[in-house]
C-alpha cells in the first residue's frame, strides 16, 4: 500500500474527543467499547461484537495506516474508532469510514466532532471525501447528510463471502462549507 504524501494518521484534538493513531496495544480497550451488539445492529456486518470476528476488523484497521483510537477529552476513555482509507491522487478522493462510538456517546456530539476534525485535516489534501455505509444504516447515512454528504449510488458489496446492500456519499469542501461546517480552524 502506497501512503498518501501527508500524514493520514496524525493526533485530532477537540473540545469532546481526542484522536491518534490506533495501535496493536489499543486491542482490549477498543474491543470492550466493540462487544456491545448495539453497535453491529444496524451494520451490515452485526457480528463484529463477538471477538474473533472483531479481532479481524482491528488487524484490517491496523494494515490500513489511517485508522484512529478515539477517546473522550474529559474522561481520558477510549470510546471508538474511525479511519481513513482507499486514498486515490488522481481523483483527489479519500474515503472516512469504519466509524463507531460506544452508545453512551451516541446524540452527544462525539461523532460530529470526529467527522470535523478528519475533514479539516483532510480537505486541504483532497477535494472529495468518500463514505460508504450500510443501506439500512440509517443512524450513519443521516449522520453524514446533516454533515452536507451527497448519495451518489446503491450497490452491493461482497465481503468474506457475503454480499451487503451499501451506498455510496461524497462530501466535497464545497458542499461541506453550504451544510455550514465551519471548516477553518478556530
């Protein structure tokens, strides 16, 4: 795998989150936040609480060299993990996904806050981002229409051996700024 040339991995900062690279040490924490099935219930692949199915999805998001550990800016507790991924020069793409927060942090900001953070480090490098989620996941694809995202498809996704209904929405910085991100740093 080829890394773009600027750091797809650097430590968010926010008022409610902090992110950093996820590392192989991060296992435990993460997968106590990920052995709730309530998070899987709407994911297209809803077994990723049991730990040897999880214990694959962490070693995938560690092979990608953009995932994050997020963890509340209070508590100091790890409380999810997002990611970017399939970064493509020539079509000026990047992709944010393989989000999720335990759900005492659901409706309280945290994934908002996420989302901006990577987008205002990413925007500068790209001119679109890529999200890709399950079509039944509706928590998500409102998630990222109240962030400005845009439906370009439906399609079906196959993944160790199971096809899944996904779409596809874009974020530019453009449509981003008109859904009022305040995308500058303060």
């Amino acid at each position: 795998m080829t890394l773009p040339p600027f750091d797809i991995q650097p430590t968010l900062a926010g008022a409610k989150v902090l992110l950093r690279p996820l590392a192989t040490s991060d296992f435990e924490a993460l997968y106590a936040v990920a052995a709730d099935p309530d998070i899987w219930a709407m994911h297209p692949y809803r077994d990723r609480y049991k730990r040897d199915v999880f214990e694959g999805f962490f070693a995938e998001a560690i092979t990608s060299q953009g995932a994050f550990a997020i963890f509340d800016q209070v508590t100091g507790a790890m409380i999810g993990s997002s990611r970017f991924a399939n970064y493509d020069a020539e079509a000026g793409e990047i992709e944010i996904g393989w989000t999720f927060f335990a759900c005492s942090y659901w409706r309280g900001g945290y994934n908002r806050e996420t989302k901006l953070l990577m987008l205002r480090h990413i925007f500068p490098h790209v001119e679109t981002v890529v999200f890709q989620i399950g079509a039944h996941n509706l928590r998500s694809r409102t998630a990222v229409e109240r962030l400005g995202g845009k439906f370009v498809r439906s399609y079906a996704r196959d993944y160790q051996g199971q096809s899944q209904d996904y779409v596809m929405y874009h974020l530019t910085v453009e449509d981003a700024r008109a859904g009022a991100l305040a995308l500058e740093d303060r």
